[in-house]
C-alpha cells in the first residue's frame, strides 16, 4: 500500500488540482495532501477544502483531517 504527497498552494482547488489527484489514485491506494499557509491554516478552511475534494472526487473516497493535513482513501465501492 502506497501513498502519494501533493500539496495544496494558494491557487487552492482548481481543475488541475483534481486532476493530478485523481492521476495519483491510478497508482496510490492513499493521498496526502498538505495544506500549505498560503491556502489558509486554519481548521474551518481545512475542512472546507476537505469536503470540496470529496465532492469533485465522488462516494468511493473519504477523509481525514490530522493537523494541517488531509489523508484521502479510494475504497471499492461507494461508501454513502
């Protein structure tokens, strides 16, 4: 089980950001995104950003918010 890094900058989410993450899912299980302070350090953000990836991903992904990171797993099948 591998798990890739990116990071998000302060362009926040873009078109390009869920495209090189989801370019990520084809060859990790699990993704880790660093949240850097130029897209903002606080938990309200944090967790905005969260369920705006979960959103644009779809019902096969969750996550976890552990400080200034957010840890996403692709699952088999929807979990909602």
């Amino acid at each position: 089980m591998s798990v890739g890094q990116i990071q998000l900058g302060k362009n926040g989410i873009t078109n390009n950001f869920i495209k090189s993450l989801k370019n990520h899912f084809k060859k990790h299980e699990n993704v880790k995104i660093s949240v850097l302070k130029t897209a903002g350090h606080d938990r309200e953000k944090i967790k905005k950003y969260s369920d705006e990836i979960l959103d644009e991903l779809g019902k096969k992904y969750t996550a976890k918010i552990i400080g200034f990171t957010i840890f996403l797993k692709k699952w088999r099948k929807a979990i909602r």
